[in-house]
C-alpha cells in the first residue's frame, strides 16, 4: 500500500518536474516496493578492473555443455548437439525469485553471479 503523500513532498515533486528535473523527481515518487527491489538487486558493477566482493562467476552452462558435449556421439551435427546442450541447461538450471518481484527470469543460477557464455568466448581470442 503506497503511504499518502505529504504536502511537502508533493511540493517538491511539483518543482522538480517544473524544473525538468525528471531523475530527481522520479527519486520523490518511488513506491516503497520500488525502494525495496532497488536495494535487493545484486549490482554487477566493477569498481577499477574487479568486480566487487561477492561477486562471482556462473559456471552452469559451462558444466551442462561440456557434459552433453562429451557425451555426444562424434557423427552427430553440431548444431544438434548445442541443441541438446541448450536443452539440458534449461531442465536443469536452479530458477530464483526475488521477493517482490513482478517480473523473474535471469540468466545465472544466483543473483550474485555473472553469466559466463563458453560458447561465445571463442570470439574474443
């Protein structure tokens, strides 16, 4: 439930938005819930050159596409392969849901990891 605002509040909203302060404005009218969810989420920014502490690497898709990789016949097209690959990430990834989410779905299996994608790593080198 959205707490009613008081005149103040509303004031200052009103000479933000006159303003063109739109940023600042939007900050005065956030939900509680929208406050909530801004502190929940994992940030995923780097501070120099390293990710900040806590911060760690998803090897999901890794380990289900090495696995199918391996056990794939050696005449079996590759992109049947990658198929079965892709298949078997997606039965067997942990799924999670953050508390008052309306929106879910995230690539890694934890909010704290960052996606590694092996079969897109062979373009950097």
């Amino acid at each position: 439930m959205a707490q009613p605002e008081t005149e103040k509040v509303k004031k200052t909203a009103e000479e933000l938005s006159d303003a063109r302060q739109y940023w600042w404005w939007a900050e005065k009218k956030r939900s509680p819930r929208l406050n909530y969810l801004r502190k929940a989420v994992w940030s995923k920014a780097t501070k120099g050159s390293a990710y900040l502490p806590g911060i760690g690497a998803d090897l999901e898709m890794a380990r289900w596409y090495t696995k199918t990789f391996k056990e794939a016949p050696p005449a079996e097209p590759v992109i049947l392969t990658r198929a079965r690959s892709h298949a078997a990430l997606l039965d067997n990834m942990p799924i999670f849901i953050t508390d008052h989410s309306r929106i879910v779905g995230y690539p890694g299996s934890a909010p704290h990891l960052v996606t590694w994608i092996p079969t897109a790593s062979f373009m950097l080198n």
